[in-house]
C-alpha cells in the first residue's frame, strides 16, 4: 500500500512529517521526488520522523515522502560475491557504469545484476516437502564458491513443479511452492531479508574451533575462535586497518565481508586495489572470488554508515546459512558511534556519556549477539566471526565505545602506540590484550597440536608477565643490580618479543605462519631458556652463555626455517644442546 505524504520539516539527513498516521516504525520509505531512500525512526501522534540515507541537499518542505509498506530490506541471491556495494546495498560499480565516478542522489540500481545468467543444478523434485532455509538449487557463483539457494525462513510446503536444470536469470521462477493454506509461491533464484533482524537459525553451537589466522600473537597468546567476537582497538597509525587486512587475507573463513564504515577514501581505495590483486593461499584464485567489500567513505552520509554495519551481518548471516564460515571486518565501529551520535544530536535525543546516545551499549550489543556458531536450517555448520576495529581518540580505552565493546567481545587485542612506533607489528600489547576462548579452544589445540602446545603458550606468557614486573625494577635502579637468572628472563622474553610476537607482513614465509610452525618455535625458544637456566643455577656467567650468539640466532629464525621445513628446528635445539654442553665442560 503506497501513501504519500509531504515533508514538514528538515534537520541534516532527518526528516520530519506531520500528521501521518499510515507510517510503521522500521518502514523503508522513498523521500521527495528524487525517491531518497529512508527508514521511519520515530513516530508520533504529531509527526513521523525519518532519517535519510543520501545527501538531503535540495529537499524542501512540501516535498513527497512514499512508503513501502516493508523495513529496510537487501536483497540476497548469486552475485553478492566479488563485489561492492555502498552502506544500504547498491552496487558501485553498476552505478560508475550508469552515472561515472560521482554516485547521484537516489540512484537506483538493482543491489544484484538481473540481467545475468546462472548455471542451477535443481535439488528438489515435485511432491518434496520443504521448510524454511532448506535448499532447492546450487549454482557456481564464483570459481571457489558454490551458491545454495535456500527457501525463506518464513516459508514451508510442498513443491508443486521444478524447471529443469540450465540457465536462469535472479528474479525467474526455477520452483513453484505450495504451502499449508493452498497458496502458491514461485520460487526465484533471491529473497528479501530486513537488515535489523536476524536470520534464524535451528541451534546455536559452543565456539570451539579456532579461527586460525596465521599471525602468530593472534593464533597463541590471544586465539580466537570460529563465530566469535573480537574488538581490535587502537589510535590513529596503530595498525588497525593493516591487522584487519591480514586477518581478511589469511584467516582460515570461507568468506570475508569488509565493512569501510567512515573510513578515508584513500583507504577504501587501497584495500580494493589489494584485494583484487591478492591471491588466495587456499585455492590460487583472485582474493575477491569470496570477498564482499561494503564501501561507506566518511564523506558519505552518517545515516548509511549507521545501516552499513547492520546490511555486512544481514549479507555474513545469509552465506552463513548456507553452511560457510564467515568472517566479518568493520572497520571501524567508532565511526558507526558517532553516526549514531550525530544523529541522535538531531533528533535532540538525551546525551550520555561523551554526547553519545544512551542506546549506544545495547546497539552494539545487538551487533556483537548476531555473531556466533550455528547448526543451520538446512542442518549444515556455519558461523559469523565479528572482527571490529575500533578508533578511541588519543588511544584513550576507557572512552565509551571501547569500554562497551568490551564488556560484547570475548577477544580484546588491544594495540600500542609505542610498539607501533618502535615498529613492532602487530602492535598488540600482550599486557593489555586478552582472549576467553581458551577453555572453548584448549581441546582442539590439545587434540590437533597436542598436550604441549597449550603448555608452551602458558609458559611464554608468565615469562612476558615476569619481564614486565623485572622492567619496573629496571627502570628504578638498572639492569646491573639482576642476578643472571632474571636477566635471563629478560633476554628470553626479548627473543620471545622479536623473535616470535613481531612478525613481517611483507616476508614471504612470514606473513602467515601454520600452526605448527607456531608451536616448534615457542619450543625451541623454552628449550633454550631451560637449558641456559640449569647453567645459570650452576654460577656460570650469563656473559657466557649469550657471547655464544644463540639468542640472536633465535631471533632471525622466522626468516631462516622456511615453513615447508619444519625439521631444521631440530638441528636448531641439537645445537643449542651441543654449545651449552661445552660451556658446562
């Protein structure tokens, strides 16, 4: 049912109407004659309020506002892979195609090419019962991944015909479905979903599989796991974005979603450019064959980088269904804060803590909760992996978006300014930082690493906690002072800081390091720690021991054991063992 009403009032991207009863909140509405798209955010028995997702320059009172009758909805079918859209799902490079470098105001552009063709392989037959998220046909939607068309969680029936597997374009009929009042529903190649709302799911699993990322701070001392959630805090040149395209580029997901909310142009630009030219390890095929890149620049309008967050889960959540894994980067959730900041401002909203709005924390909580790893409707696994960066100005963590993604987020890698600096990358400070997946994860590591990985990790962490407390004594009355054994405690955690926390992003063995890689480092960085200890405990000198340049050797060992070779760390601690043992002659 469309009804037209007219603008009352102006303020930025919100609108207000007067005396329109026919709204809903959460309606998607078109505003003025350029058909702006918006979204009802408030409702009186007075005036209906709107905010817009485009540029509102022009707009004047009297102008026409249409509703749809529907929420805010994308469309979901074949072609979301290997592309990018703007915060509300239209397509960039449809409309640089249609109107140039310049998006015009209420461009309208399919969200997915209909026009298209895909190869469906039908796998139902007439007579088939269905419920919802079931799966009726596949398709290759890019080389790598395989496209699974399910049915509407809302719909169930019978199938009453199927067309013969071939060719079809998004919007054709390839099934025709009836449900339990007899009525008839053709079944096409996508399906709407609101972006406020979750999808269903028929279980939701404990996450206790890691999602390994080949970066090796990440993977031991802060793991994450498949469908969990992680905050990556920072200021500004702290490495935010960089550790984001890592993870995008080397995590073990089926499929990344990249969401630029208010990020530089310039930025947006550079992971584009990257991730077209990027190979994934996996299967050799361009990065972008299972990248969704959603592009909402900080010169674009706040209202839709408010909906991009909510469109990048609504697109993760559907791959999801279909049995993926999936990793979600938002980048950054700080500046999703602030458009909920400014837009709050303009609907003369109470402020909170810092001008934000008092919802701030259960937004962010809604976000982080549509994480997660689920038994799906159509039985397969999948999961969401939420990955948000977050910008605190002044790298002050106990502003209000850090301290609320905290208490969401179970994974906190918190990054520092003076490592950054010092050009120590990742720049995650391993004192502030933490995980609570361990005891969902301890069980796999110990399964597929064995027993020792996990007690590797927890030894090279009390030797990091233990430098930190020797540092404090340092900086009073100097290292001098130490006996050799703390001292040796500090050389030890400085291996395991240069050696094996820093890594090089651009070093070819070194940019994503397996798992058991990790682990025989960490051994053979404990293996000379416990022998040098046993010769400390005998009074040899220390001097000693490091003139033999074993340390230095251990610190360059990630660039000398290639990771195909493995078996060099062998050589590396019998060595160890023969030049200490003539010490101790």
């Amino acid at each position: 049912m469309n009804n037209t009403n007219v603008i009352y009032g102006i303020n930025g991207p919100v609108v207000t109407v007067k005396n329109a009863d026919c709204f809903e909140m959460m309606e998607m509405v078109h505003v003025g004659t350029q058909k702006l798209v918006g979204e009802v955010i408030g409702i009186t028995d007075a005036y209906t309020t709107i905010q817009v997702y485009e540029e509102t320059t022009g707009l004047k009172p009297g102008d026409p506002v249409e509703g749809t009758g529907a929420p805010m909805n994308v469309l979901l079918g074949p072609g979301i892979l290997d592309n990018i859209f703007d915060g509300i799902e239209r397509p960039l490079k449809a409309i640089e195609a249609q109107a140039g470098a310049f998006i015009s105001r209420g461009a309208s552009v399919e969200s997915l090419d209909p026009d298209r063709y895909w190869k469906v392989t039908m796998k139902v037959k007439p007579g088939d019962k269905l419920s919802g998220g079931q799966i009726y046909a596949t398709l290759p939607e890019t080389p790598i991944i395989e496209h699974r068309v399910m049915l509407h969680p809302q719909l169930s029936g019978v199938v009453k015909s199927v067309m013969p597997d071939g060719e079809y374009k998004l919007h054709d009929t390839v099934a025709v479905l009836e449900d339990a009042y007899g009525e008839e529903h053709a079944l096409s190649l996508c399906q709407m979903w609101p972006i406020r709302t979750a999808r269903p799911v028929k279980d939701r699993l404990t996450p206790s599989i890691p999602l390994i990322t080949g970066q090796r701070i990440m993977d031991t001392l802060f793991p994450i796991a498949k469908g969990g959630t992680a905050a990556i805090p920072g200021g500004f040149g702290t490495g935010k974005t960089m550790n984001q395209h890592q993870l995008a580029k080397w995590c073990d997901a089926d499929i990344i979603i990249y969401v630029g909310c208010g990020e530089r142009g310039n930025e947006m630009s550079q992971v584009l450019e990257e991730f077209s030219e990027l190979i994934d390890p996996k299967s050799q095929r361009p990065m972008t064959d299972r990248t969704v890149l959603i592009a909402n620049t900080s010169n674009m309008p706040v209202a839709a980088r408010e909906a991009s967050i909510y469109t990048g889960i609504t697109l993760a959540e559907y791959y999801r269904d279909m049995g993926y894994h999936v990793a979600m980067m938002a980048d950054s959730t700080s500046r999703w804060a602030e458009a909920l900041r400014e837009i709050s401002g303009r609907l003369e909203e109470m402020p909170a803590e810092e001008g934000f709005p008092a919802y701030l924390p259960s937004r962010l909580a809604e976000f982080y909760e549509r994480g997660g790893r689920a038994q799906t409707l159509c039985g397969d696994e999948g999961s969401v992996t939420l990955i948000g960066a977050v910008s605190p100005q002044g790298s002050d963590f106990s502003e209000p978006v850090t301290q609320n993604t905290k208490r969401f987020t179970r994974v906190f890698w918190a990054l520092d300014k003076a490592l950054a600096y010092a050009r120590h990358y990742p720049a995650i400070n391993w004192m502030q930082s933490y995980s609570e997946y361990f005891n969902d994860l301890d069980p796999w590591f110990k399964e597929n690493l064995g027993e020792e990985f996990v007690e590797y990790r927890n030894r090279i962490s009390a030797l990091l906690q233990e430098e930190a407390s020797l540092m404090e004594i340092v900086k009073l009355i100097g290292s001098d002072v130490l006996p050799d054994d703390q001292k040796l405690v500090i050389e030890t955690a400085k291996v395991i800081r240069v050696g094996f926390l820093q890594q090089n992003a651009f070093h070819a063995d070194d940019t994503y390091v397996p798992l058991e890689k990790q682990k025989l480092m960490m051994k053979t960085i404990l293996h000379l720690y416990q022998k040098a200890k046993e010769l400390v405990a005998k009074e040899i000198p220390l001097s000693k021991i490091l003139a033999l340049g074993l340390f230095d050797k251990l610190n360059k060992m990630k660039y000398d054991i290639p990771n195909s070779k493995p078996g060099m760390f062998d050589d590396y601690i019998a060595e160890i063992d023969e030049k200490l043992a003539e010490i101790a002659r």
